[in-house]
C-alpha cells in the first residue's frame, strides 16, 4: 500500500536525520526514533501508520550501488581531492543530497552515489591547479538508469571545489536538449529558465529545486528551456567571465551551436584562451561524437567539440554513455594540428553500477522474463520491419491493440494500488522510422482509445453481473492473460472502478521531428502546474527514433517495439523501458520480435563481459589505452558499432585476439554439395573419435571426447566449408581453409581438444556409423542466394556452453557465482583448460507461408546442416593486453559489402523524409 503524504513527510525527515548522522539503519533504533519524532511533529499519525514508514525504510536500504570500477592513466592523474576536501564549502551538494532526500532517494544509494561522484570529480582534475589540462574521460552508464543524476551530482560538486565554466552538451534534439535543461534549471541552476527573456536577464526569480534548499544558489545562464545558444548571443556582448558565479551553458549536440559556444568565449578573451577551468559533460557521448571522418579531416561534430576544449588552457571533457563502443573505437594515437588530441577517454574510464533496484538489459534479458511478449508476427505482417513511407496502413495489428489494453488496465491497477493518486505513467509504440507511418498509426490508437472509453461508460459501470459484450470480453480476456494471478486481492472486480478515471485522462502523442516545434511552444504556453497535470495523465507515445535515445518517458509500463536495429549500440539505446519501477515492476510488459530479444540477449552478455573487463583492468591497473585495444580485438568488433564509409577499398582486416572468446558459423552454404561434404567432414570427425573411445557425457548430456587430439580438428577444417561471408569460418585471399584454421595451434591448451556433439530436443539424426543425435531446432534460418543466415548470428544458446562443461566444472561455476547471477560466456571461458570445439546438426520447421517468414528456409531432418562454435580458454587479463600491444594477434580479412552490412548504420531517423527505402 502506497504512504499517505504524511507518512512520506515523516519518511524525508528521518532520512534526513540518518544522512547528516551518518548511521547506520537498524531497524529498533530506527522504530524508536520514528515513534519518537511522530509524537511531537505528526501525532495525527497512529503507530500502524508509524510502522509502515519505518518498514520501508528499512526495505529501502536492501537497495545497494555497488561501487563501479575504474580504469585510469597513473602517467596523467594524481590525488588531490582529499587535501581540499575541508577547506571547500560543500553548498552546492548538500542542496543536491536534500533535493534527492525530497525525492524519496533511499540513504544507501545517496551514501553510494556521494562516494561514486567524489571519484569522479577527482579525475576531472584539480581546478585550482594553474597547470594547463585537458583531460578526456568516459563515464559509462546503463540505459535509463540514472546517469543524469549522477553527472549532475559530479557537477554540483565541481563547481563546489572550483570550476567555474559548465558546459552540457545534452542531447542531438530539440526535444533532448530541452529537457536536459529542465534538468538542470532544478537540480544545478536553481530557478526556472523558461521564465527568463531573450536577454538571459536573472532578475529575481523563484527558487526551485536545489535553490529552495539554499538560496544563495545562483548561476549565470546563457541558454534557456526555450532557448539554445543561439548566433545572435554571440553578439550580446554579455561579460560573465569575471563574474564570481559559475557560468552554466546546455546546448544541443550540433556542430553550429557548438562552434557559436566557442566563437563567444573567443570574443570574452579577444581570441585569446580563458584561464578558468571548463568541464564540459557530453552526454550520450556515442552519438555523433566519434570522428567518423579521417584525422586530417574529422567530423563536423567532432571538430567542434575539439575547438571548444581548446578554448580554455584547463579544460576537461567527460563522456557519459550507456554504449561506449563508439567511443572506445577511437583511435588512442589520432591528433590534428588545429584541433588537438581526439576524444578518446585516455585519462579514465569509470563504469558507474546502478542500484539493485534497476531493472535493466542483464535483468530483462538474462534468460526467460515474463514481461516479454513475441507474438507481433502480426503487426509484422502489416508492416514489414523493412517498409516505405508510403506503405498502407489501415487497421492496428491485434497484438498492438492488446497491447493497449493492457496499458489501459496496467494503469488502473496502479490507481487501486496508489489509492486514486495519479503519477506519470505512459506507454511507447514504436514501430517505424518513418514520420507518415508514425502519424497513422497515432491516429489509429486515438481512435481505439476512444472505443475503450466508450466501453468504459456503456458497460463498465454497470452491475458485475451483467454480460460483457464481445469487445467488453476481449479486454476482460486482457485482464485474465496478464494480471488475473499477480495478487489474490487484485480482481477484475476491484480494478473496474477506476477505469473510468484511466478514461477521462488518457491521451496519445505524437513524438518526431514534425511535432517538435508544435509540443515545444503548447509546453511553453502552459503554467508550471498545467504542465505537472499533463505530465501525470496516462499518456501513449507514438514516434521512431526520437524516442529512442535519451528522452526519458516517466512512468513507462508497456512497450511495444517492432524493430530490429541494425547495431548493437542503436538497440540498447532503444531500450526505454529499462530504468526503475518502484510499485509497478510486475506491471511491465515488452513486446518484440523474436529476433530483436535475441539481439538484446546478445548485447547483455556482451556488456556485461565489458564491464567485467573493466573491473579487472582495473585490479591490473592497465590503462584506458590497454581496455581500448582489448575491445577492439574481440570478434563482436566487429559488429557491435556502425562502421565508417569504405570507398575505396574492396577488403579490410581487423586483428582479433582468439584467447577468450567464442566464435560461430553463423553463414553457411546452401549448395546441396557444401552441405553434403559438411556432413561426411563430421561423420569423419566423429567415426575417428568413436574408433579410439567412447563418449562421456558433459553436464546436460552432451555427447563429448575430452583431450582429442590437434591433428583430429585441423583435418576436419580441411573439409568444413561456411559461406564465404563468414568472416572467421569462410576464406581469405588465396586460402583454401577457413580465415580462423591457421591460428587454431596458437591456442592455449591447443594440443588436445574437447569435442562436444551438441544434442538438442528434435528429430534424431545420424552423424557417424552408429552415432545419433537429436538435432536442434533452428526457425529463424533465412537464405538470400547461396548464403544462409542464423537467426541473429548465435548457432549456440545461452546454456550450451555452460552445458559443454564437465558435470564438476559446472557445479564448481554456478557455486561462485552471487545470488540470482547469472554464468556469463566470459566465466565459462575462464573455466577451460583446453579449446572446446561444439558441433551442431540443425534443422528448422516448414514456414507457413505469412508475409513476415518468407526468407525463412525449410531444413528437414533428412538434409541437415553443420555448423560449428570455437570456444579458447581465457588468458590472464594482462598477458592479454600484453600480446595486443605487441600486435600479437590475429588478423582477420572482411569484404566492404559483409562489413557494411553487419557494421554499417542504417539511418534509421525520423527525420528522413524523402522517400528513401530502409
């Protein structure tokens, strides 16, 4: 049961005594205090209401920020935030820790989130030093999980110990921008921009946000909620550079409002360099960021961020991003002579670790969860994930309209559960790029919300016992579907009534680039309480890429995402609905392709390997340098961030370190002679393990030979074909074995192998003279040509490996792991003596002829195909890092066309307008 306002003031005010106390809670003490302070200050509340309070505090502090890790240059850094720390007036935070109190932050995560920001800020650098810097650092989040608080928190405190220059840059939109500046006026500014003229005058406004907890907060603004830094303030001749308040700037990401940023300090300084330190927070630092371009010429962006640094002798540059891969790409080395050194983050990189109430990528995706719904087969039949502008939509696919309704009932769930007490609650539809699409489809639902209302009024307030009409039984069906066994006292009967209040507010939005400027300006028609109410009504949004990235949608519940981004960077970005649910996280539903919540499984793993990596990195003390280099010499390089444009030349090579990694035949060939010849390469392979001993079985049952010999597996390359799309398993220039065969002897423990005949859950298959296996099931095989695709690039699911081990070796892994963790590829690998070799019969069901499985291949258990998984022992982090930088790697050639297509960015804005096909 949600706290009245009463109990949420008797909860603010002992959080605030426990956090200037520094105590610990304990819950006796704690229920003492509690009695205690309510007989003076809230005796309208009865000891049950007293009790509740203290019961969720203590609820509260199960919440822990595990402290993230870092990785850093010692050459670079030294301390010196711990000399000043007593001599600094902590204003600023102290203003930042009570507005967070207010919000109902628990103490553990603003304990966490003090120590976290602290760090941080040292590595900005000492602002009081007179040595020049420019120091580069990258602050790596997780979507939607707070990193604007945080870097926010980071900011607050280094203006508290001295920087005086503060630039965000906050967003590539309008949209984003503006709501970073919202951000900021509360959390950092003080006062509300919207109120303040074109001629950025302060003149005495309200306080809010930070201010309200200390007035002497003030800052001096050059843009607005309503206004960017726009030319004409270059010409305003506004002299803020020997003001003693700090200078605050949030500006959008675009290379003309930046360069007008710089072109108006130049004129402060008579082309000169300012002398006072500038920290400069570019969040969502992977988009647009990155030099795409060459170092003699680099990108409009890139450049302008470049030159606005070198404005001041003392600058430092911090990155914030949930998908660093972009960033990471950057060449260490590249430097131009008019710009300086790129933004590659060669002082620090610190992954920041969300609390444990974040329900993010490894939470929704680390297996099975119930708030995934696949079944969009439907609305893909509609409107094809690759479609044009023009493509006709006339009706809502089924599965969005349940989706809806689910929405609708979601909502007033929440009401019963609030007690009637609105908060923001919304829903995401997103389903094309393009804006015509978009708008039709914001139609449709507008007007299936108006079919639900009117169900609403004509049945819904009559007696129970009345029969529900057709419609009225499919949102009942809803009902029972999705939330009829969450809790015995939640019934269709109690969450009825207020569906009427979900009714009479309820609204769709339109969200892309043709109604940026129409919502802006009815935004800033609106007093700030008509803004709050819109803000709390249940609201559905409809848009494409604007929604995205970055704009944070308060309240989500369902989402419905029917798209299949073409990188890894791009999907997790897309990923709104990750972030907190306090009160509601049972009430959250995604629905997607099957494809895409395999892509996001992928992604998981691959960011959690990367902050394990980190980590231990760090444990190392190896610099961003040395996890830079070992990123980019992982097989997922080269897929996980958009490409540059390769005009010229028809192949390029990237290096690979194999120890560590996992690698999958995800191309095959469909020649009925490739295939036939696969087939006797593993009937060869197997009936030469057969002759000399019998299998064991691995720990789920798999058909495995320990300590094979070498000579066994090179001769089975000589016969194992892939496509030539492959970029480990098919053939380089001039080679007549697949790219990764040469390179099998270089493996740690390579002398023996283990083979492990992958059984999986269909049709028996014989693979050798007397050897069968069930073959596993794969329906998302396409073919295009003679090249067939797996479905998402994964041959293995997430438990083959860990089901290749010995029956010990996995109960001694899933012993080391920590409650509700999952085992990752990266522990998995860390457990290998030997390299492990995986083969696999597949076959796949006979589609059924609908629009959205037309490409799908039909293999039967007559005709298999073989496909193949390497997996190489892990080595020690810094032997690792060691052999990168001694370039002793692996080099691996890949067409222009595969590295487009499995690198290459679709633009997939909503701001295209022209007509393009995707």
């Amino acid at each position: 049961m949600a706290l009245t306002d009463r109990q949420l003031s008797l909860k603010r005010s002992l959080k605030q005594q426990l956090i200037e106390g520094n105590a610990t809670v304990d819950y006796v003490v704690l229920s003492d205090l509690a009695h205690r302070f309510a007989e003076f200050l809230f005796k309208d509340l009865t000891r049950d209401d007293v009790d509740e309070v203290v019961a969720e505090i203590t609820q509260e502090e199960e919440v822990v920020l595990a402290g993230g890790g870092t990785v850093y240059d010692p050459r670079t850094f030294k301390k010196w935030l711990e000399d000043r720390r007593d001599s600094v007036r902590h204003d600023r935070w102290n203003a930042y820790r009570q507005l967070l109190i207010s919000r109902d932050w628990a103490k553990s995560v603003i304990d966490d989130l003090a120590a976290q920001t602290d760090e941080v800020v040292e590595l900005l650098g000492d602002p009081t030093d007179q040595k020049d810097m420019a120091r580069r650092g990258l602050l790596l989040g997780e979507v939607q999980s707070g990193k604007t608080a945080t870097y926010i928190g980071i900011l607050n405190k280094a203006i508290d110990y001295g920087y005086r220059l503060i630039i965000v840059i906050g967003g590539h939109t309008n949209d984003l921008r503006r709501q970073t500046q919202v951000r900021m006026d509360s959390d950092l500014i003080g006062y509300d921009t919207s109120r303040i003229g074109e001629n950025i005058s302060t003149s005495a406004l309200d306080p809010i946000g930070v201010a309200e907890f200390d007035h002497s907060i003030r800052a001096n603004v050059l843009t607005t909620v309503d206004g960017d830094f726009s030319k004409g303030k270059t010409r305003a001749g506004l002299n803020w550079i020997q003001d003693a308040l700090p200078t605050v700037l949030v500006i959008k990401k675009n290379a003309k409002v930046i360069q007008n940023v710089t072109t108006y300090i130049k004129q402060q300084t008579n082309g000169g360099r300012l002398d006072m330190p500038l920290v400069l927070i570019d969040d969502e630092a992977d988009w647009g960021t990155p030099n795409t371009g060459s170092d003699t010429d680099p990108t409009r962006v890139n450049a302008a961020i470049r030159r606005l640094l070198d404005t001041s002798r003392r600058s430092s540059y911090l990155g914030i991003t949930a998908t660093p891969f972009a960033n990471i790409f950057i060449d260490h080395a590249a430097e131009n002579e008019d710009l300086g050194q790129d933004l590659f983050p060669a002082d620090y990189i610190r992954v920041m670790s969300s609390p444990s109430n974040y329900q993010g990528i490894g939470r929704y995706f680390a297996g099975e969860h119930p708030a995934i719904r696949q079944d969009v087969a439907d609305c893909i039949d509609l409107l094809p994930i690759k479609h044009k502008k023009t493509h006709p939509v006339d009706d809502l696919p089924g599965s969005l309209e349940a989706a809806v309704m689910t929405f609708y009932l979601g909502t007033a769930l929440r009401l019963l559960r609030n007690q009637g007490r609105f908060g923001p609650a919304s829903m995401l539809v997103n389903v094309s790029r393009f804006n015509d699409i978009q708008e039709k489809f914001s139609e449709l639902i507008e007007l299936f919300v108006m079919s639900l209302n009117g169900l609403v009024a004509a049945e819904l307030s009559r007696d129970f016992d009345a029969p529900l009409s057709a419609f009225g039984g499919r949102l009942r069906a809803v009902w029972d579907e999705e939330f009829g066994g969450i809790r015995p006292d939640e019934t269709w009967e109690s969450v009825t009534p207020w569906l009427k209040a979900v009714a009479d507010t309820i609204r769709v939005e339109l969200v892309n680039s043709r109604t940026a400027t129409v919502r802006a300006r009815r935004r800033r028609e609106m007093t700030p309480q008509q803004r709050t109410l819109e803000d709390d009504r249940p609201t559905i949004f409809v848009g494409g890429d604007v929604l995205a990235r970055g704009l944070t949608l308060d309240g989500l519940q369902v989402s419905y995402f029917v798209r299949e981004p073409r990188t890894m960077d791009t999907l997790m970005q897309m990923g709104r609905w990750f972030g907190y649910r306090p009160g509601y996280d049972d009430l959250v539903r995604i629905w997607m392709p099957e494809a895409t919540e395999a892509d996001f499984i992928w992604s998981a793993e691959v960011t959690r390997e990367l902050r394990d990596l980190l980590v231990e990195m760090r444990a190392k003390e190896l610099t961003p340098r040395d996890f830079g280099l070992r990123v980019r010499a992982h097989p997922g390089g080269f897929e996980i961030v958009a490409a540059n444009k390769r005009q010229n030349a028809e192949l390029t090579s990237g290096d690979v370190l194999i120890h560590g990694n996992k690698f999958e035949s995800y191309y095959l060939d469909a020649s009925p002679e490739i295939r036939q010849q696969n087939r006797a390469a593993l009937s060869d392979l197997i009936g030469a393990l057969s002759r000399t001993a019998a299998p064991i079985d691995s720990a789920a049952g798999y058909p495995t030979w320990r300590n094979a010999p070498f000579s066994l597996i090179e001769d089975f390359f000589t016969k194992f074909r892939a496509d030539r799309r492959d970029p480990f398993f098919g053939f380089a220039p001039g080679q007549a074995v697949p790219q990764i065969a040469p390179y099998l002897s270089e493996a740690e423990g390579g002398e023996s192998w283990d083979v492990v005949l992958v059984r999986g859950g269909e049709t028996e298959v014989t693979v050798a003279p007397g050897v069968e296996v069930k073959s596993s099931l794969r329906n998302s095989l396409t073919v295009d040509g003679t090249t067939i695709e797996v479905g998402n690039r994964r041959v293995a699911t997430a438990s083959n490996l860990v089901g290749a081990l010995t029956p010990e070796s996995r109960q001694e892994l899933l012993a080391s792991l920590g409650t509700d963790e999952k085992p990752t590829e990266q522990r998995v690998l860390q457990r290998l003596n030997h390299p492990m070799i995986l083969l696999y019969t597949l076959t796949s069901e006979k589609p059924d002829g609908s629009n959205s499985e037309t490409s799908r291949l039909f293999v039967p258990a007559s005709d298999p195909l073989v496909a193949v998984v390497l997996a190489f022992p892990a080595i020690d982090v810094a032997e690792a890092a060691a052999r990168i930088n001694a370039r002793r790697v692996q080099k691996f050639w890949v067409n222009t066309v595969w590295w487009a297509n499995m690198r290459g960015y679709v633009n997939d804005g909503d701001d295209v307008d022209a007509g393009d096909d995707e």
